[in-house]
C-alpha cells in the first residue's frame, strides 16, 4: 500500500477512533506521541482491511511491538482488537 492510501485511512481511523472514546495508549493507557499500530509492518500490507487493522498505542508501546518480532507484534494487536 502506498503512503496516500495510509494518510486517508488514518484520517478516518483518527475519526472513528474518538467516536469510540479511544484517545489513550490501548495497551498501557498513556496519552504521550500516539500513533496506530499495526499487526503486520506497513510495507508488507497489501489489503485496505490489514491496512485498517490498528490499535493505538503511545510511542513507547509502539516502540516495544515493533522491535518485538512479527509474531508478537501480529498477537498483541489481535489481542488488543479483540479486547475491545
């Protein structure tokens, strides 16, 4: 997926996000440079649905998941979706 695609789909998932009350890290509840993580590294999607696929998480949550390895990183934002 190309960068254009990911800026639209975050301005929407930004939208639909605060609809839902979600405005704080999904995994440790902070409020500090979040962002929306993926459970697959951007530049291996190729859908708009795993594109969409995200949790929001604060830089140093993002930060863990990434450097964590594809399978945990894949789990953990599975398991934070899923929770909601």
């Amino acid at each position: 997926m190309k960068l254009k695609d990911w800026n639209n789909a975050r301005r929407k998932l930004k939208v639909d996000f605060e609809r839902q009350g979600i405005t704080r890290c999904e995994k440790c509840n902070g409020n500090f440079a979040l962002s929306f993580g993926h459970r697959l590294k951007r530049r291996y999607i190729t859908t708009t649905e795993e594109l969409t696929t995200v949790a929001l998480l604060c830089q140093i949550c993002h930060e863990d998941l990434e450097h964590g390895g594809h399978d945990r990183m894949y789990d953990e934002i599975t398991r934070i979706i899923e929770a909601r």
